[in-house]
C-alpha cells in the first residue's frame, strides 16, 4: 500500500463526525440557528454555487490557504444537504458516501478488478484516453439502466429519450453548451475542423450586426436571440480548440480587471476622477494599461 493511501487510512475521521454533529445542532428546533433553521435543498442552490466559484476561484489564483477555506465551505454545503434530506428520511450522509464509493468502484474496473476495493492493486496497462471511453460506455450503461426504471414506473406510452436528456440544466449556461456540443458530436453531428466553426461565427456576427442595424430601433428579442448564437458557436469553436470557455471568460475578467485598476490608480495620481475624463483620455489610458497589464 503506498504512502499516499497509508496517509488517508490515518487520517481523524473524528473531525468529520464532528462536522455532521454541529451541523445537526444548527438544525435543531429549539436551540439551533433561526437561518439555518428557514433553509431548505432549495434555498441552499444559490449559496453551493458561490462557494463552488470560490473554490475555482482559489485555484486560479494558486490560493493554496484559500483552498483549504473554501472546500471546507463546499463541504458544509455537502453535510448540510445530507442533513435536510435526513430530516426528510429521504437519505443521510452515509448514503452519499457509500453511494460515490460504489460508483468510483464500478467506473473505475481497470483499478479495482471486478468491482472489488480489496482487488486493488493489480496492475492494469491502460491509456487515459481509454479510461475516458470505458467511463463513458459505463455512464451509458447506468443511464439506460435508469432509464429502464423510469419507464417501469410510467404508465401508458414510454417516455421518449433523447441523447441530451442527461445534460444537466442547472449549470453555467457555457458549460451546458459544451456539454450539449459533445453529446451532438458523439453520433457525428459536428464540425470537421475549427477553422468551419469560425467561419459560422464570422456567419453569426453578420446576423446580429444586420439585426441590430444601426442601434435606433432595435428589436431586442432578436439581438438577444442572434446574441445567444453568437456566444453558442464561440463556446463551439472554443470546444474545437481543447479551450474551456468558461476559463478563457474568467481570464478575460481577471485582464480587464486589472487593467480597469491600472486606469483608475493613473487618473487618482493625476486628481482626476473617472467619470469627469474625457473619451480621448480615456482611450489613451487604456492602450497604456494594455501596454502596461498585456
């Protein structure tokens, strides 16, 4: 057994009880915490996704103190699901636990052979790019298997399925595109090269530049709508690339935010406040934050 997994079987599972106990007493209905207590699975969606931005958030800035603080919130958000639905006698931490734990196995056969952790440890000769066809052929397989359970539950006509069915829809609306995407691209219909996903942007931008015209009257229900197929193809051609998009975007941010504040820390030294500078000043400042933050 390696250092790595000798390290994890020492490790103080008693932490972890502990966390289950104060978060059940923050739930309690006497003496809990009256926020806590108002919470429900799904007032607890718009604070998940904030932490999980968090943590990315950490990571992208190599934050390694500010990982440690922020997955420890994620993993509250984790116990305090686990929680409610406890409360409902619908499921409990240990089910999720378990429930991951016999899924990794299953995903993972040519690590523990025959589904078993204690045939852990038999070399398998495997590349990666097999591994991500193997889990999918065995995502497949546990979809067609619930898929099978929904219909013995339907009545009448059996529900029609479709290859997008199990493309989250609560996600970033990036990352559900290029989901999306895959999905197409894995029965064929896709692009051949990059190169025809940019000349369809370069297609899409005509439309909207002709829908939106001259900016006078505009029909904003279009825009909005060639807008979308705007964003959509560069999520597409992005995709082509190997590029998430949703970390392009992020670094976009974090350029613009820094040469936003290169501008304002110029027009500070200078006794000139941002909104009294002129377009002319303002354009120069900014190919010299450009020069300055590239």
């Amino acid at each position: 057994m390696s250092d790595l997994i000798q390290k994890n079987e020492g490790l103080d599972s008693s932490n972890l009880k502990e966390l289950l106990k104060v978060v059940a007493m923050l739930r309690h209905p006497e003496f809990g915490c009256p926020w806590d207590l108002k919470q429900s699975i799904k007032s607890l969606v718009p604070h998940t996704l904030e932490e999980v931005y968090e943590v990315v958030d950490a990571i992208d800035k190599n934050d390694m103190a500010g990982l440690e603080d922020e997955l420890g919130d994620l993993l509250f958000q984790i116990v305090f699901y686990a929680q409610l639905a406890s409360e409902e006698v619908v499921f409990n931490f240990d089910d999720v636990a378990k429930g991951v734990v016999r899924k990794l196995v299953r995903r993972h056969p040519h690590v523990f052979p025959r589904g078993e952790i204690t045939n852990f440890g038999a070399q398998q000769k495997i590349s990666s790019d097999q591994v991500v066809a193997n889990w999918e052929s065995i995502k497949e397989q546990e979809r067609q298997e619930k898929r099978e359970k929904m219909n013995k539950n339907v009545s009448g006509d059996r529900l029609q399925e479709s290859l997008l069915s199990d493309v989250p829809t609560a996600v970033p609306a990036f990352e559900r595109a290029r989901k999306m995407q895959k999905k197409a691209a894995s029965v064929g219909f896709d692009w051949s090269s990059p190169k025809f996903v940019l000349l369809k942007l370069r297609e899409e931008l005509e439309e909207l530049e002709e829908i939106y015209g001259d900016g006078v009257e505009v029909d904003e229900a279009r825009v909005k709508e060639e807008l979308g197929d705007v964003l959509f193809t560069c999520v597409n051609f992005a995709r082509h690339l190997k590029i998430s998009s949703e970390s392009a975007l992020r670094e976009a941010n974090h350029k613009f935010d820094s040469r936003f504040r290169f501008m304002e820390n110029e027009l500070q030294e200078l006794s000139i406040k941002f909104k009294d500078a002129s377009s002319s000043d303002l354009e120069a400042l900014w190919n010299k934050a450009k020069q300055s933050r590239p």
